[in-house]
C-alpha cells in the first residue's frame, strides 16, 4: 500500500549515486563518498550488504534513542546488524538479523521498547515485509565470523 504524498510530504530528502557499479564508488553530493566492491573479493570498498546493515542498525538505534529520551531514561541502547548474502533458486538474497541491547532496562520494557521502535523507524519499516529480517533483543551480542564463498 503506497503512502498518500499529498497527505505526507516528503520531510527530507536525498540522493544516493552509484554511476559505475559495484568496482567503483557510491556517493552522496556533497556528502559521504563511499569506495565499493563486491564482498567476494579482496579489493578495498564497502558493499551493498555492509550499506544495509549500516542503514538498519543506525536508523533502529536513533528511534531507540528516541524512545528512550522519551522515557527520561539514559541512551544505552545498542544495535548490531548482521548480513548474510545467500543463494537461492533465483539468484541472491539477504538474511537480516539486527540485534538489539539495552543495557540498564529490565526485559519487558525492553521489549516493549524494540516492539515500538521497529513499528516506528523508517528503515525496519521499509524491510519488514520479508521473512529474512528479523529484529531480536539479546542480552549478548552474537560474535560473528565472516562467510567468504
């Protein structure tokens, strides 16, 4: 269901720019500037994988953040994105899994505060309709070796 852009007006907006592929850059005007390459190589560059964990754990964190100023609480939430490139029966996919922490709050506000802030931030929002993300709340983070085809 598409959002009525009457109704909401975009509040800001930008544009990201990759013009030669993966073996090259993506860029921001006037902003981050980005070296690329693909994740099954040893060339310098960050990938499309890394982007979208990036987006997720910062977007997750920074509605936290808000929910926590909110409360009148301390900002001690954490949140580490895992990416997983896999193969399917068409191609690629990704498996998604952001990891939240919040140190300093008892489990069932915690709860309740992942549970709002993934139905609030934008970014977990645009991703929530796949079965391969998933947001979880975790004591510890998982410790996470790299897979390299």
């Amino acid at each position: 269901m598409a959002i009525d852009r009457e109704k909401f007006p975009p509040r800001y907006r930008t544009v990201a720019i990759n013009d030669d592929g993966l073996e090259s850059h993506s860029y921001i005007p006037g902003g981050l500037d980005a070296l690329t390459s693909s994740p099954t190589n040893d060339k310098p560059g960050a990938n499309p994988e890394q982007f979208v964990g990036l987006a997720l754990s910062t977007c997750l964190n920074a509605t936290l953040e808000a929910i926590e100023e909110r409360k009148g609480i301390p900002h001690t939430s954490q949140v580490h994105t895992i990416v997983e490139m896999a193969r399917d029966t068409r191609g690629l996919q990704f498996y998604v899994t952001a990891q939240v922490r919040i140190p300093g709050v008892d489990q069932a506000t915690a709860e309740a505060m992942v549970d709002l802030a993934e139905r609030r931030c934008p970014v977990a929002k645009l991703l929530s309709g796949s079965d391969n993300v998933h947001v979880e709340l975790v004591k510890e983070f998982s410790s996470v070796e790299a897979v390299t085809d």
